[in-house]
C-alpha cells in the first residue's frame, strides 16, 4: 500500500515532517519557558515597570504650595503646558522643596514650541527666532506662567509675517490689507475668538477687475465669463495673484 504513493509525495512528507519535527522541538525544548509562557512574561513585565520610581508629581501637585504660578498659568495661554514640561519631573522637590527643579531660562527652551515650523496648524502663535528680539531672554517681555505678548501690536505683519511679506513683493503690494478684510480692533487682542471678514464672493474682486470697474490700474477681466463658476481665489492666490 505504501509503495502505491507517488515516489516525490513520499519524499515531499518526509520534509515536512522534519519541519514540524523542527517546530515542536524548538517550541517546547529550545526556547526557554520565559520566552513561552505568557503569563510569566505579563507579571515579569508589571514587577519590571513598577520597581522603576516615579519622577514626575503630576499636574495638580504643585498648586497647594505656588497658588501665584498655579492660578496665572491655569487662566493664561499656557494652560495647556504642564508645570512640569517646563520645570522637568519635579517629584523629589515635592517631597523635599530645596531638591529644586530647574527653571528654563534659555531662550532655545521657548523656541522648541515657538519656532516658525510650516508643519505647526495655522494660527499657533510662532515667532523667527533670529528676528524676534533676538537679545534678550524670553522672560524679560513674557512672564513664562502668563506669557500675553506685552504690547498690542500694530501693524498685521507682526502676526501674519508670512502673508505681509509675500504680499510685498506682489502685484497687489499697494492694496492694504483692510480693503479686502475687514478687522475688528478686537482681533489683534484676542484673534482667535474675534476673526476678521474674508471675501466671499467674485463680484468682490471685480470692484477692481471687472470691465465695468472704474480702477485705471487694474487688469481687467469679462467677469461673468472668466474663470467660469469657481471663486477667483480657487486659482489665483489673493495675496499674490499671477497671470497663470
Ligand atoms: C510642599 C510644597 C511644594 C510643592 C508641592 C512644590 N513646591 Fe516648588 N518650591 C517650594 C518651596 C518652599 C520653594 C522655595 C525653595 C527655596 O527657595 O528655598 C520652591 C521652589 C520652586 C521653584 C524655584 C526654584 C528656584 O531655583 O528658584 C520651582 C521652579 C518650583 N518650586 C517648581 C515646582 C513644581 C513644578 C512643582 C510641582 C511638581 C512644585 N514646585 C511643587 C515648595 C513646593
Ligand atoms: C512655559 C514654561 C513654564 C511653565 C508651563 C511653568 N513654568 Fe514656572 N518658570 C518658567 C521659567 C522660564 C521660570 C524662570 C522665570 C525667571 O526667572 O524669570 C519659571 C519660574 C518659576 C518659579 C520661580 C519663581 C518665579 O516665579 O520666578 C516657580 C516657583 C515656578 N516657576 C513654578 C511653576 C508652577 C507651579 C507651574 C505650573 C502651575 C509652572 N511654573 C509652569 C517656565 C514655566
Ligand atoms: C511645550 C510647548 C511650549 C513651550 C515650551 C512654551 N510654550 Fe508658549 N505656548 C504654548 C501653547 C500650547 C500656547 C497656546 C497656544 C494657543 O492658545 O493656541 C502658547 C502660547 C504662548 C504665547 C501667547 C501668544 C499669543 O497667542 O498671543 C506666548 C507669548 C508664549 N507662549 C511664549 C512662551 C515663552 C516665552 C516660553 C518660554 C518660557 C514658552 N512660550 C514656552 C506652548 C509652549
Ligand atoms: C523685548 C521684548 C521681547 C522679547 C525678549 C521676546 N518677545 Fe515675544 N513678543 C514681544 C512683543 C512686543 C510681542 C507682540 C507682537 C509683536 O509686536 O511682535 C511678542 C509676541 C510674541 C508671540 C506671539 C506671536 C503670535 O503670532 O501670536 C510669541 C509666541 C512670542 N512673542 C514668543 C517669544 C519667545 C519664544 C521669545 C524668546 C525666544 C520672545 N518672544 C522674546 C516682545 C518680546
Ligand atoms: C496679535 C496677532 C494678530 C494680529 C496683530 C493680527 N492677526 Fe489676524 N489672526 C491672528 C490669529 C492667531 C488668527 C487665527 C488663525 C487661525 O486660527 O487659523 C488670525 C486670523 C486672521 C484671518 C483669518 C480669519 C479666518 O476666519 O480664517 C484674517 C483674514 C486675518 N487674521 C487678518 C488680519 C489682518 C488684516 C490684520 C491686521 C489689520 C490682522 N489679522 C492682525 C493673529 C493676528
Ligand atoms: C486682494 C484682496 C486681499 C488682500 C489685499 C489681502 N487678503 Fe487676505 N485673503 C483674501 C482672500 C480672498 C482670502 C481667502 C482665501 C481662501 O479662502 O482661500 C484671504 C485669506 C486670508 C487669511 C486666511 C488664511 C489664508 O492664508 O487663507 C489671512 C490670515 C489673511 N488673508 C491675512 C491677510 C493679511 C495679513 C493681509 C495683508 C498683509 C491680507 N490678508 C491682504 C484677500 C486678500
Ligand atoms: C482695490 C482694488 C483691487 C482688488 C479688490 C483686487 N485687486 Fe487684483 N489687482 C489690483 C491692481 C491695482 C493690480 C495691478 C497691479 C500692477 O500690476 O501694477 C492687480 C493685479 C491682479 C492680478 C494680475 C497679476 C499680474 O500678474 O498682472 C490678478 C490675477 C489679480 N489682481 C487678482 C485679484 C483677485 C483674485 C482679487 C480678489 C481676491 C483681486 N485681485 C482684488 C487691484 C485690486
Ligand atoms: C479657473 C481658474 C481661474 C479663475 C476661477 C479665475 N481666473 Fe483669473 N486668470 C486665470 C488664468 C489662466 C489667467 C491668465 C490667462 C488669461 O488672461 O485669461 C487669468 C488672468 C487674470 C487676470 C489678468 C488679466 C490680464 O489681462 O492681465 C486678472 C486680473 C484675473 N485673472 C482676475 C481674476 C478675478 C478677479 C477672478 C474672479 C472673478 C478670476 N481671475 C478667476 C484663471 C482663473
């Protein structure tokens, strides 16, 4: 009966028996049951993790003895840092207060969060370090625990420095800023919550550039036919616009 079986099915059997030979030895004689033993493995790793002391106190620690620090930094732009992501972990100074943390002073420290980064969302308040008042420490104009910028800045560039200087060197370099947004005075206080207008609609930008616009200087376009449907900033980008 055995002779009936193919001569390569035979020998194919063989090597597979080696294989599964293989696994089994591996598996249950080789391999050291810690390496196998689930359960062993799950307690090893739970006495391994807390065996290592803790270092940081945790964010609500600190308010019972600095109430001044605690109460700016809960009701300022810097209610979501942690005590503790400036001062590193502080836990030993919890437990013993002359242990102290460190205080970071460096102007480096500041710009890790604050440096102008493409990849940062748009409106995240960032600055170019090398142009924003580059001798002084950080703290001398922002107290860290309440950092308000100390002045209300005037003109739209200290905060839109990218758009202010792009527009400069553009075809619509004379036309300001507030002929096509208009801005509330509260904006450059509270610029999130307060936003200014943006146009919304074609017949915007033909007060200029429609055949009809008195405006000497502007090109002039057919506005019921350029550009078809589609808003003039879905192909021109307003703060630079080109011909294309
Ligand atoms: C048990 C009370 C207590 C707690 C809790 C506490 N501190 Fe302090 N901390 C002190 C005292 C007291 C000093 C002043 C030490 C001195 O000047 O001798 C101090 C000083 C400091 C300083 C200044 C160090 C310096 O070089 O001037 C920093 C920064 C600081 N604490 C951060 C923290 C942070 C962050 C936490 C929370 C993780 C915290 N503290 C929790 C009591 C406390
Ligand atoms: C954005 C980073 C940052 C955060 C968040 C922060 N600190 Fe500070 N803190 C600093 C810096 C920088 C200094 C040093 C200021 C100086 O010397 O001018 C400082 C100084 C201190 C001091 C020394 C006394 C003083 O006011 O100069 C204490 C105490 C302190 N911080 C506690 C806290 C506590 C408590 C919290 C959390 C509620 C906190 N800090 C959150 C950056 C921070
Ligand atoms: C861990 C990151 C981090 C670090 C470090 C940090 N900041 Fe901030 N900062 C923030 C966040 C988050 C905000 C709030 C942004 C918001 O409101 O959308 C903020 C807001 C601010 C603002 C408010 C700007 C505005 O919108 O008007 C200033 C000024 C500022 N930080 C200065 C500082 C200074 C000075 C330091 C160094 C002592 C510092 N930051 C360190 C994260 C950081
Ligand atoms: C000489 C004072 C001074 C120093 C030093 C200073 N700033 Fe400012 N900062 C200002 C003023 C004034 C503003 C208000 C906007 C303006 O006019 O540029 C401001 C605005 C800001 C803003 C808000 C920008 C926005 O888009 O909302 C951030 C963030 C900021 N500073 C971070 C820093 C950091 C980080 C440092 C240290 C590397 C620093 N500043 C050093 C004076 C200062
Ligand atoms: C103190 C800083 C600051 C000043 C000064 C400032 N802005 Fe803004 N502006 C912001 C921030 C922050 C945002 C929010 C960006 C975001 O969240 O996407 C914003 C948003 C805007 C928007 C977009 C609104 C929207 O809904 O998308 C426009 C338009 C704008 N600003 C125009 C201006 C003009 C024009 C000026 C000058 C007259 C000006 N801003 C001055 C900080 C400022
Ligand atoms: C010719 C008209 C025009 C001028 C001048 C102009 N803007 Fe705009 N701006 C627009 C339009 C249109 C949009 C909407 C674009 C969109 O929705 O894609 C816009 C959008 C914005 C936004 C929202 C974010 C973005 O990039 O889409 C900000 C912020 C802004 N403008 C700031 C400014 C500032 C600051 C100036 C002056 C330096 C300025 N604008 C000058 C037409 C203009
Ligand atoms: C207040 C009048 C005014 C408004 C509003 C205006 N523009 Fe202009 N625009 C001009 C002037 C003036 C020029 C020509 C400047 C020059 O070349 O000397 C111009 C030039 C242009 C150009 C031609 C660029 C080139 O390379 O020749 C385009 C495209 C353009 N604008 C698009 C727009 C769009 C899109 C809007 C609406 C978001 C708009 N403009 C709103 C005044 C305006
Ligand atoms: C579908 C894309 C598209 C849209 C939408 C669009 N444009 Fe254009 N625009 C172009 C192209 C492509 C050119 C260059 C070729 C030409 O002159 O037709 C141009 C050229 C221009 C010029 C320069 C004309 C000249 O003779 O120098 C102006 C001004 C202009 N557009 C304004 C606008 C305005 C205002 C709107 C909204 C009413 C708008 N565009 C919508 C694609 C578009």
């Amino acid at each position: 009966m055995f002779r009936k079986i193919p001569e390569q099915v035979q020998r194919l059997s063989v090597v597979v028996a080696i294989i599964i030979a293989g696994v089994v030895i591996g598996r249950y004689v080789i391999l050291p049951s810690s390496l196998t033993d689930t359960r062993f493995h799950r307690e090893s790793t739970v006495q391994r993790e807390t065996a290592k002391t803790i270092q940081f106190a945790g964010a609500s620690v600190c308010a019972a003895c600095h109430t001044d620090q605690a109460g700016k930094n809960r009701a300022g732009y810097h209610k979501t840092v942690s005590c503790e992501a400036c001062h590193g972990p502080a836990r030993a100074h919890t437990e013993d207060p002359s242990l102290k943390p460190t205080k970071p002073k460096a102007r480096e420290f500041c710009v890790f969060c604050h440096a102008y980064d493409p990849s940062r969302p748009t409106g995240f308040p960032q600055i170019n370090p090398v142009l924003h008042n580059p001798l002084k420490s950080c703290a001398t104009c922002h107290n860290p625990h309440d950092p308000v910028p100390p002045e209300v800045p005037r003109e739209c560039s200290a905060c839109h420095g990218q758009i202010a200087s792009i527009k400069t060197v553009s075809p619509h370099a004379l036309i300001g800023c507030t002929s096509c947004h208009s801005v509330p005075a509260k904006h450059k206080v509270a610029p999130r919550s307060v936003r200014p207008t943006k146009p919304e609609a074609r017949e915007f930008c033909g007060q200029c550039h429609a055949k009809e616009s008195e405006r000497k200087d502007a090109p002039k376009i057919d506005l019921p036919t350029h550009g078809g449907r589609f808003l003039c900033w879905d192909c021109h980008y307003p703060h630079r616009p080109e011909r294309i």
